[in-house]
C-alpha cells in the first residue's frame, strides 16, 4: 500500500470558521509533510513532522495549526483564514527525514480549499 | 540557496512522439538528489524518475530518461513515445544530501499530448 488519503476533497469555508484537514498514511512512513500549492505553481512546504515532531515550520501563519496525533495520521486546523489562503493542500509521507539518504516522497490527492 | 528553474511553461507534443523537459539548478554541494514529479489533472503528485548526483549514469525509467549534466546543472527528462495519459504539469525538484531535506521545486512545465 503507498497510498497517502487526504480528506475532504474539497472544503469551502468563511473567514470565522473553524475546519480541519486530515491526511493517513499505512506505509510506516515517519516524515509527513503539508505543502500548499496555488493554481498553476509548484506546492510550497509549510510543515514538516519527523516521528510525530514538528520539524519545519516555514513560518506559517497561526491561523494554521498542525497536529500529528500519532505516525500515521496527520491534521490540519484551519482557523479565521483569509480568502488568499485558497488553494490545494497537499499532505506527502516519506520513510524519514533528517537521516542523509534518499527517501521518496508519497504524496495524496489534496484538499481544495476555498476560503470565502 | 539552490534554486531550481524551468523554462518552459508549456511544451506540446503528439502522441508516439517523443518530447524533451528542461530543467536548470543552481547549487554549490556536491550530493543532492533530483527529480522529476508529475502532477496529471486529478492533482495527485507522482515520482517519474530520480537521479543521484553522485551517479555519472543517466536514470531510467521505462520511458522515461534523463540527461544529467552535473557541471552544466542541467537535469532534462525526455519522454518517448508519448501516451495520451503523459499529460500533466512536471516539476523538477532539488533535496540537498546535508542541509535543509526539503524538496525544491521548479516553476513546473505543462506537458499536453496530442492524439
């Protein structure tokens, strides 16, 4: 199984709500990673987790808050979001993070995010 | 920094034909690692290929290979016999073997396939 799922699907939400986003993985994979990609640009890394440790943090914006419950799964909440925050969502695992060596990364199918 | 750069937003080529991607980096290690992703319509991001640049031979993949020019920092994919469903956005991506381990992606370079 290298299968990376990532729900909802799609997700439309206001300014004052709150939603989160999850992304599983069952490859025993201990780096995940949320990426945000805008139309027609490559995906930005916003978090790393590396056995269920923030790692990265590339200077997200509070209103993004990152929970890695346990190795497989990895959250996303989303709270007072700007509508610039509109996007794809990408969640990808890999077997690990910080050792050298050349791990692939798995990447799932997204969420689309509009924020209204 | 490294900096990986594609400049070709689109290219375009007929089916069973074959195509070349190109992709330019700019670093000053030795080992890191470079790939090409495809991202088809449904948005999933897939690894096509990926080269060690410690490896002088050029990777490969069914139909897909790669012409690494380690002192030119050139990393091109070509695509033969092209299939309908090699349609995508590719990206080139840059890991450096020691620093930061984050992917570094092009710009991205829409591929479409014509019947």
């Amino acid at each position: 199984d290298t299968e990376v799922t990532q729900t909802p699907k799609h997700l439309v939400m206001g300014m004052t709500n709150k939603k989160s986003l999850k992304c599983e993985q069952h490859m025993g994979h201990r780096a995940m990673y949320w990426y945000k990609q805008k139309a027609k640009k490559p995906p930005e890394l916003m978090f790393v987790y590396s056995y269920e440790k923030l790692s990265i943090n590339e200077s997200v914006p509070s209103r993004f808050s990152p929970e890695c419950p346990n190795s497989s799964l990895l959250n996303l909440h989303l709270h007072a979001l700007q509508p610039e925050d509109s996007a794809l969502y990408l969640c990808a695992s890999s077997q690990d993070w910080s050792r050298r060596g050349f791990y692939e990364q798995y990447f799932g199918p997204g969420t689309r995010l509009t924020v209204t | 920094a490294q900096t990986v750069t594609q400049s070709q937003p689109e290219m375009s080529v007929q089916e069973a034909e074959t195509v070349t991607l190109s992709c330019t980096y700019d670093t000053s290690e030795s080992d890191y690692y470079l790939f090409w992703y495809k991202q088809p319509p449904s948005r999933q991001m897939i690894l096509v290929i990926r080269q060690e640049a410690y490896k002088q031979q050029n990777a490969t993949e069914n139909r897909f290979s790669v012409n690494f020019q380690k002192a030119a920092k050139s990393f091109s994919l070509k695509i033969s016999d092209s299939q309908l469903g090699d349609a995508a956005m590719y990206f080139c991506a840059y890991r450096s073997e020691h620093n930061t381990d984050k992917l570094i992606f092009g710009t991205g370079t829409r591929l479409q396939v014509f019947p």
